[in-house]
C-alpha cells in the first residue's frame, strides 16, 4: 500500500475530501507528536457517545486520549482514507468505528495488526416510520425494501447517500443478497421513485419526524435518538433484509502508542462498558441472538466492493 492509495469512491467527491481533509487538520493538529502515556484514537463513533467513555478510561488508567471524530456527510471514509495515507508513517493508534465494512476493508490492506481486530455489541439498519402520516399501516406489519419502489411511496422516502457509512454497507450487502440483476433494478426503481438522499442517518429520522417523509432508511440509534427528542416516529421490525452494525476496535500496524493501544482495545470490549453504550443508546444491544438480518460474506463484498460502487455512483450520482 502506498502513500497516495485512497478508497476508491472517494476520488469523485472531492469537494468532500478537500472539506474532510481541512477539517482532519484543524482538529487534529493537537494529536500530532506523542508522548508516554497517551493513545491516539481515530473514532467514527459518535461523539457523543464515545466521549464520555474515553474520558472515563483515561480516568481509570491514566493514559490521556487524543480523539480525531469524522464528519456524518462522509462517515468513515475521510479516516479510512486518512489511515491509508499514514500507512508507512502511523499517527493513530486505535480506531473505533461503528460499522464493520471500512474496518473490514483497511485489516484487508493491511492497516491494522494481526489479530488486533474485534466487533463488539450491535446496532441495525431499519425502517422508521412517521406515525402521523402513515395512519392506515399497521406498524406491526413487515414493509420490505422492495415495496419502497411502489409508487405510493414516491417522493415520501429519506435515506442516506449510499456511498457512505451504513447506507452503503447496507446497500453493498443487499447485492450480495438478492443477487446483481434484481440489486440493480430495485436500485433503478427506488431512485425512479424520487427518494430524498440526505447527508447521514440522523437527517433522516429528523425529516421522517418532521412530516418531509414518511419512511426512511436509517439505523436504530438514531430513531432511539429521535424518538427521545419526542419525534412522532416508530421503528419497523427487523427483517431477513436487515444489516447489523458492530461496532469494531482495531490497533493500528506499528501503532505510536502500542501499550497504550492495547489497553485501550481491551477496554471497549469489556461488558461493562458494552453495556453503557447499550444505555446511552449508541448501541441497540450486545448480542443479537435470534434475530433476523442479513447474512454477509464479506470476503466476497470486498472482492467487488469497487465494482458495486461504480454502480451506486451511477444510479444516485446527485
């Protein structure tokens, strides 16, 4: 892996790369240079969710966190890129993201140490529902993905850029699942029903909760978040059709910080703080037992992770 190496669907966004860059910059520039006793974490989780654990680990331990969090818009992408860039000289130690696919991806480029990879806890990808607006559903009944592209729903459905974050897990995964001829026409269909593509997750309970749609595709912390703002909005079960989202941790290869780093990478594993996280919302539970969800095999995402991209560009290019 070389210096200039980037993931590859970031190379037509680059007004977001140069926004992402810049704000990596300002926001980091006290990370920069270690010292004994501090650990550099790159964290896609939400901060404030990952905050208030950090600081209580570096209460526990002594060991201060340097924290460098991304941006919605182009969730993961910007540190993921970021990391690929430091491959050869290593700033950060551990990064925590909320969802398994760029964490998957950069441990297959190498980024990360050899077993110095987990998933911990789980959220899921849902439907949320407005609960004003869809008086005549009956909310305990499944709404398939593929029903998202009857023209009932035209114009009444947010979801996020699928390029980014866990719209694009999701959306990876669902090729794999319904295979490439049915993906590809459902993908046409749904953006033919003129879908409100917003910049992240939480853009979409907020325009759900506000009557701007009726459906969206989001994950459950943030209908938990929404419906805690007191938004009249309802989650929809989880179906076979259903991702769900890990939260990882992982050591950076030739990590600046490395006891530190393995402290800390055992810390986010432990139930106690799983557990909070839990509570805080961050996390839907920690084990997701028998519930539904979609069954990836993510050697084979991977394989063709720039070739569904190529394609998602082309159908929701905006």
């Amino acid at each position: 892996m070389n210096q200039g190496d980037t993931i590859p669907e970031w190379n037509n966004n680059r007004i977001l790369f140069l926004l992402a860059i810049i704000g990596i910059a300002l926001g980091f520039s006290a990370c920069t240079g270690g010292k004994n006793g501090e650990v550099v974490v790159y964290a896609a989780q939400d901060q404030e969710y990952a905050e208030p654990i950090l600081k209580q680990f570096t209460k526990e331990t002594g060991i201060q966190v340097k924290t460098l969090f991304d941006s919605e818009a182009v969730k993961t992408v910007g540190l993921a890129n970021r990391l690929l860039a430091e491959t050869n000289r290593p700033q950060c130690d551990v990064f925590w993201g909320n969802e398994e696919m760029r964490t998957r991806q950069l441990a297959a480029r190498g980024v990360f140490r050899e077993k110095g990879v987990a998933g911990f806890g789980f959220r899921s990808r849902r439907l949320v529902a407005n609960t004003n607006l869809i008086t005549k559903l009956n909310l305990r009944t499944t709404v398939t993905l593929a029903q998202l592209t009857n023209r009932i729903w035209q114009g009444k459905i947010a979801l996020a850029y699928p390029l980014y974050g866990t719209t694009a897990a999701h959306f990876h995964a669902l090729r794999q699942h319904w295979g490439e001829r049915a993906w590809l026409d459902w993908c046409q269909a749904l953006q033919a029903n003129r879908p409100l593509l917003v910049d992240g997750n939480s853009v979409v309970v907020k325009l759900v909760g506000r009557g701007e749609a009726y459906l969206g595709l989001t994950d459950s912390d943030d209908i938990l978040a929404g419906q805690r703002e007191g938004l009249p909005i309802v989650s929809l079960p989880m179906t076979g059709e259903s991702l769900l989202i890990p939260n990882t941790v992982a050591i950076v290869r030739g990590a600046p910080h490395g006891p530190e780093a393995d402290r800390l990478f055992k810390y986010l594993q432990r139930s106690d703080i799983i557990e909070k996280l839990v509570t805080t919302g961050a996390l839907e539970g920690t084990s997701a037992g028998i519930r539904p969800h979609l069954q990836v095999s993510w050697e084979t995402l991977l394989r063709d992770l720039e070739a569904t991209n190529e394609k998602l560009k082309a159908i929701f290019l905006r």
